[in-house]
C-alpha cells in the first residue's frame, strides 16, 4: 500500500526529525509497538480537552480498541456531555487575547463561561444536564444507592434520546467509553461544575453526600482495575497535562507495592504532552525519571515528554495510530522503511 494511504504517519515519518518532533514520532511509533502486540493504554486527561473538542479523535480511538482505561477530570468528564447536548450553543472567542475586563463581563451577562478561546452555555448546557442528573441523585438518595461518579454519567449518556443530540455523537468520548464500559477514575470529582451542583444539593438536604463513591473507593477499586489492564503484555500510561488525574492513578503501581505488598507489574511505556516546562517541585513539570525514585516507573520503561499544546499533538498522534490500526502490516512496513 502506498504511503499516500498512510498520510498522517507518513507525514510524521518524514518530517519529525528533531526536539519535540522527534519526541511525537518516538512516542507515537512506541504506543502502535506497545498495543500491536497485545498491550493495552491508560490514558490521563486534564486541562480542557473535552472543551477542546479532543473527542473528535479519542472517541474513535476508544472504538478501535487504543485505549483501555481513563482518568480524568470531573470537568472532562461532564464537558464531554456539554459538548454532545448544547454544541451548537458555544461560542467562540478567537479574539480572546485582546478581551478586556468589560468583554468578558458581557461573557457573563450572556450567561456564558470562557474556557480560553471557546465558551460553554449555561442554560444549554449546565441546567439541562442537571434536569436529568439531579433525579437521579435524588432517587439514589431515597434508595440508598451508591455509585461512582461516573456510572451517573454512564448511565444518564445512555438514555439520552438522540434528538437530545446537538454534537457529533461520533465524536463524543463520554458516549463511546460507556457504552464499552471502560474502567474510568474521576479523582476530586468534586472540583467541577456539577461537583459544585452536588454540594449544593447535600448542603440543602435533598441529596446524600454518600451517594457518591469517595476518592478513597476510587483507588481501592482501581487496584482491581490495573491487575485487569495490565495482564498479559502490560499498560502504559498517556498522559495530557499534570496534576491529579495524572498523579492518582499512575500511583497504583507503588501503592499495590508497597501498600497492598503485593506483586505488581510496573507501567509498561509513559509519555507527558505538556506544556509546562522542567520546573522546582512541579508535578506537571517534573521529567519522566523522577518517576522511578517513587517506583511508578522503572529505568526499562519507555519514557517520553513532548513539550507542546496538546490539542495539536494529541489528535495527530491519534490519527495516524488509527491509521496504523485500519492497515497495519502497511503501516509496520512504512515504519521499517523510514528507519532504514
């Protein structure tokens, strides 16, 4: 098959030689390595990405079978939603980096909320999702039901009629792990929008704070979860961003060690798209080795930080994976050429 039906590898083969480029090339040829030959990805999302839009490729992607397992954030998490009920009812702002004070003041009265150069809508978004979601709390209150943050989600994303639809339910990723069940943690759910919703319904008495299963039973239940992933040729960790969607989960492998003491296999390959540079004491900053001295990852663990915007890196690098997956002794062959 000619290369011209592998054009995003092809690109990348061809032209990422160097610095970051290289970096995305390496990361990128290690993860098609790692899950062609029976291993499985965990990915970690932070920042906006759902705002982003980030599902119009991670959504085929959990479809084709490259990613096994999430964390993220509660944001993430319910702008995926967002994105799939109110789309048509964003509005973006590429002027952004010239707004003042007054513009976005207007923002507000227009009952929007800026996320960088887009915006979510509150009534379109926030108040019709919460229709649907506080019964559900409400009910599980009255039941004494328990779940994780997620399975509401799950659930509500599940009976959504489509005429609900405003967003590409092709391109929503919320939609696509649920319906696949993929193992996902939420850690400090509670930092989100409808983390807020909730509070403010355990502090008026209309819904139980124990509704919701803590951070805590996250992590128990994600023990079980990492022994299941990382079966057989392992998992890898795929990282955007820093902070506690990254930090949590990628701890399962010290904890079960020396927590549980009981055996563990080590992340299996880990790479970082971020743009916050090696900084004094920053986790979203800190290099991949730094990683081993708390036993996340070892010395034989294929490591990669690519310093970039990671709604330009991200999308590529799925796509020409799905490429990859769509034609793959075509790819594997244009991947040995190139390294000749």
């Amino acid at each position: 098959m000619p290369a011209s039906e592998l054009p995003v590898l092809d690109f990348v083969l061809t032209n990422y030689k160097n610095f970051n480029a290289r970096a995305t090339r390496d990361a990128l040829l290690s993860y098609w390595e790692h899950v062609s030959d029976g291993g499985r990805m965990f990915w970690s999302v932070a920042g906006a990405m759902s705002s982003a839009q980030l599902g119009i490729t991670l959504a085929p992607a959990i479809r084709a079978g490259l990613i096994h397992g999430l964390s993220v954030t509660g944001a993430n998490l319910e702008e995926s939603l967002f994105r799939l009920v109110a789309h048509a009812a964003y509005k973006d702002f590429p002027e952004y980096r010239y707004m003042t004070k007054q513009d976005d003041t207007r923002i507000l009265d227009q009952r929007m909320r800026r996320v960088t150069d887009t915006s979510i809508p509150e009534d379109e978004a926030f108040r019709a999702v919460e229709k649907f979601i506080v019964p559900m709390w409400k009910t599980a209150s009255r039941k004494g039901e328990r779940r994780f943050w997620h399975e509401y989600f799950y659930e509500l994303i599940q009976v959504l009629e489509p005429s609900a639809y405003e967003g590409d339910p092709e391109a929503c990723w919320l939609l696509e792990a649920a319906k696949r069940k993929l193992p996902i943690v939420v850690p400090g759910y509670e930092d989100s929008t409808f983390g807020n919703i909730f509070a403010s319904y355990v502090k008026t008495g209309e819904c139980g704070a124990s509704i919701v299963k803590s951070g805590i039973e996250y992590m128990a239940d994600f023990y079980d979860r990492y022994a299941e992933l990382s079966a057989g040729k392992g998992v890898g960790f795929f990282q955007i961003g820093g902070g506690i969607a990254g930090d949590f989960p990628i701890c399962v492998v010290p904890s079960t060690k020396y927590d549980l003491q009981q055996p563990v296999k080590p992340w299996a390959y880990f790479c970082q798209i971020s743009d916050s540079t090696t900084s004094y004491g920053s986790y979203s900053g800190a290099t991949p080795n730094e990683k081993i001295t708390w036993d996340k990852l070892t010395e034989q663990t294929p490591m990669f930080v690519i310093e970039s915007d990671a709604t330009i890196v991200a999308p590529l690098m799925l796509s020409a994976l799905l490429e990859c997956q769509r034609q793959p002794e075509a790819a594997n062959a244009l991947i040995a050429r190139h390294r000749r």
